[in-house]
C-alpha cells in the first residue's frame, strides 16, 4: 500500500484510516483483533479512535474502543508502527458528559 505524507510531520500513513468506533460496541474484543490484524497486514497503519466511543451502548462507560486496541498493541507489538488519533475527551452521550471530569489543556501537553 501506497502511503502518504502526513503534513509536515515526517509521519507516513496509509490513504485509508481504521475506524474505532466499533470495538466494543458492534465488534467484540476477539473480532476487533482479527479486523486490527488484517487491516495491518494490508498496510493500514492509522486508527480514529475516542474515549466516548460506545458510551452510548447501555453497560458502557466509553473507553471500550481504546482498551480494546490497548489490548492489540500489547499482542501484536504494533504500537510503533501505528498512528493513533483520538480525540481527547470527545463528549457523545449526556449520561458521559455529566459523569466524566472535563479535560483541560494542561492534561494533554
């Protein structure tokens, strides 16, 4: 696969990205490996990612999605050859954005 640029960051990433949303919502764990697998082995190396990702999903607290890929990076030892993108305290569902503390610049630095 043909990667790309990405800006001026000297990172290259594949022309497609990997959705997270759906670890640990749609997809279980076991699947979410298996999908994560293939698409590394195709050379897709970038994931979207947030920890609100299947807040919504009653018996969720949002987070699933990035422990679930937690999880893959410690088994496959792919970590440094992926790009991760998330967004940071992203606020989706009402019952997130009233229970989780905000996020404030000084966090992310």
């Amino acid at each position: 696969m043909n990667h790309r640029s990405l800006g001026k960051t000297g990172m290259q990433v594949a022309p497609l990205v990997i959705g997270g949303n759906v670890f640990g919502w749609t997809v279980d764990e076991q699947r979410s490996f298996e999908l994560l697998d293939r698409a590394a082995a195709a050379g897709l190396n970038t994931i979207d990612t947030a920890d609100s990702y299947s807040s919504w999903v009653p018996g969720n607290v949002g987070g699933e999605s990035e422990t679930i890929l937690g999880k893959w990076f410690k088994r496959s030892g792919r970590r440094d050859a992926t790009v991760l993108i998330t967004k940071a305290v992203s606020t989706t569902a009402t019952e997130y954005r009233f229970t989780r503390p905000l996020l404030q610049s000084k966090d992310i630095r």
